[in-house]
C-alpha cells in the first residue's frame, strides 16, 4: 500500500505533530487596564494576550502567520497558539477556561452548542474554494486499492481527525449522493501526522487530509477520491472560531480585536498566497517545493450562516442530533 513518502512528513511524524514557531505560551489573563486606542484606531482590548487552540495544518499555519506578520499585535493583541487535533478537543478548553478561543470545525461547534455548552462562534476560519481541483482537502487511498469513487467506501474503514465532525458529514453526504449506503461506513480517530502511516499499515482502507499533508500525500503511492468540502457545499465554511459566552461578556473589545486581526491575515494571504507559501516551510517542516503547490483554504472572518443551516440539516440526518438545533444563539453578533 502506501509507500515511500517524504522524509518531511517523516519528521514530522518524529516530532508528533506540526512543529509551529510561538505555540503555546500564557493561558492569556493579562489585562491591559487601559481604554487606549490600537495600532489601527480600535478600542484597546481589555485582556491583552489570550492563547487560541487550532487545528494542526493549514488552520493553525494561518493563525502563526497572522501573528508572525504583526496583525494582531497591530490590535493591541498578543496571540499564542496552541496546536490541537480539532475542534472536538478543543472546544472543552474553552469551556474551562484554559485557553480563551479555538479553532473548531463547523460541526463541532453545533454538538456543542445543542448539548448546552456556552460557546458563540465570533468568526469563521477556513472556507472550501469554489472548486474541487482547488478543495483543501481530499479522501485518499493507497494507490493499489480497489476503491475508485466515495461510493467504494461502503463497509470500510476512514480516518479522520477527530469523531463526530465535519469530516463524518461530509463523507456520508458524499457517499448517499453517490447511491451508496453511508450508514456502512465506519471512522478510526486520529491525527493527520498519523493518517498516511496508518494507510501503509493497512489500519484504515482511506484517509481525509487537509493541506499540507494533502500535497505529502501525493508524494507517495496514494490517489485522491475526492474533495470532499467543495464537493459537499462549494465555499463551504468548514472552520470556525468559537469561545465562552462569559468570556464575551468581560471581554468584547479582546474579541473585537481578535476579529480584525483574523481579517487582516486572511486579506493579507488572499492579496499575496505566494508569500503565505514560503513562510509555510518554516512552520510545518513542509518541503519548499511542495510549499510552492498547496492549496490553500479561503479565509473571510464573517460567519456563513448558510453552511451552518445546511450542516445542521445533514447532522439531524446522520444522528449527530436529534433534531435541527436553533442556530441563532451560537453566532455572536455585537
């Protein structure tokens, strides 16, 4: 099955993830105890530093960039970033406090908002392309397998990053639009490092990666299947940014500034990709060259209402709910 790939995802398999420059850092409690003006004439915000847990790949790569190039610091903001396997994971430590935002895909953020926990999405994160060949992400298998269409995937055996997300949504869309049984489909959790060496091991029959271990993957003996967002919704708002209703509260100004800084980093890479992609090596340990290829994601800060209507319908569908949940209350509006 799957062999021979990079020696750069080897590293980073090494290293257990994506090795991003700043991670971690302060659970972010500083308080700037000022109503000053920020770099941009904004209201200074009223906790200066916050950490923000986000989903290794092209999610966090965005948010280590914005920081990086100035944007939020620009808002009178310091972000420390905190790699996590998805939203999933992360959304409890919102909850608890331990980190102040996360980055969660769409779905995620749904459960947890029908479950009762006190989360508001503030923005989006990443969006599919309008495309399928400009997708982000894609359904791989190893290269001798007898699986050609999503349709194949009846009785076996997908990873995903995280349980219960995005990825099992999409992938059964897929599937009953394709005439197949999705209810046939079964999912092995794990980080994206881990997916390509579980393929090669014969531990799971297909994997869905993001960037930029899609362009990895390509490097070995695997072929793609699909893209799944673009070909689920076009533009389909798969990330979110999500944190506490009490934060909120104490804080409007911080969340106000974590705004704009996610909009100016998603202008600055929709203004100039070439520059996002050579600061890509430096962050994932991916090769140069590659770099050059990866797709990347649309970034727009404003919330998608209408991905999120149409998540909520295929989540009561495939017993993720129980019913359509009322979305209203989980996108903040100032």
């Amino acid at each position: 099955m799957a062999k021979n790939f990079p020696i750069t995802l080897v590293t980073i398999l090494a290293a257990g993830g994506i090795a991003l420059t700043g991670c971690g850092g302060s659970n972010g409690t500083e308080s700037t105890g000022q109503n000053g003006q920020t770099a941009d004439g904004g209201v200074e915000p009223e906790t200066s530093e916050i950490t923000v847990a986000d989903t290794a790949g092209m999610p966090s790569t965005f948010l280590e960039y914005g920081v990086e190039e100035g944007f939020f610091e620009d808002q009178g903001l310091t972000v420390n970033v905190d790699v996590s396997i998805g939203g999933a994971a992360a959304v409890p430590a919102v909850v608890s406090g331990s980190v102040q935002m996360a980055g969660s895909n769409s779905v995620s953020a749904i459960i947890a908002h029908d479950k009762g926990l006190p989360i508001q999405i503030v923005a989006a994160g990443t969006r599919a392309a309008d495309q399928p060949e400009e997708d982000f992400a894609r359904i791989v298998v190893p290269a001798d397998s007898q699986i050609e269409t999503v349709a194949d995937l009846e009785n076996k055996t997908v990873a995903v990053n995280t349980l219960e997300n995005i990825n099992d949504v999409t992938i059964k869309t897929l599937m009953d639009d394709a005439g197949a049984d999705s209810s046939t489909v079964e999912f092995a959790e794990m980080g994206f490092p881990d997916m390509l060496p579980a393929l090669d091991n014969n531990q799971v029959d297909a994997a869905l990666l993001i960037e930029p271990f899609v362009s990895m993957a390509e490097q070995g003996d695997t072929v793609a299947i699909a893209s799944p967002y673009v070909e689920t919704m076009p533009e389909l708002m798969v990330g979110t940014y999500l944190t506490s209703a009490e934060f909120i509260e104490n804080n409007p100004e911080t969340v106000a500034a974590f705004q704009r800084g996610l909009e100016a980093t998603g202008a600055a890479i929709q203004e100039d990709p070439t520059a996002f992609r050579a600061a890509l090596p430096e962050k994932s340990n991916i090769d140069p060259e590659l770099a050059e290829g990866v797709r990347l994601p649309v970034w727009r800060a404003e919330v998608d209402r209408e991905s999120l209507d149409f998540l909520n319908e295929k989540m009561a569908e495939y017993g993720l709910l129980e019913e359509p949940t009322d979305i209203e209350p989980l996108v903040y509006d100032e």
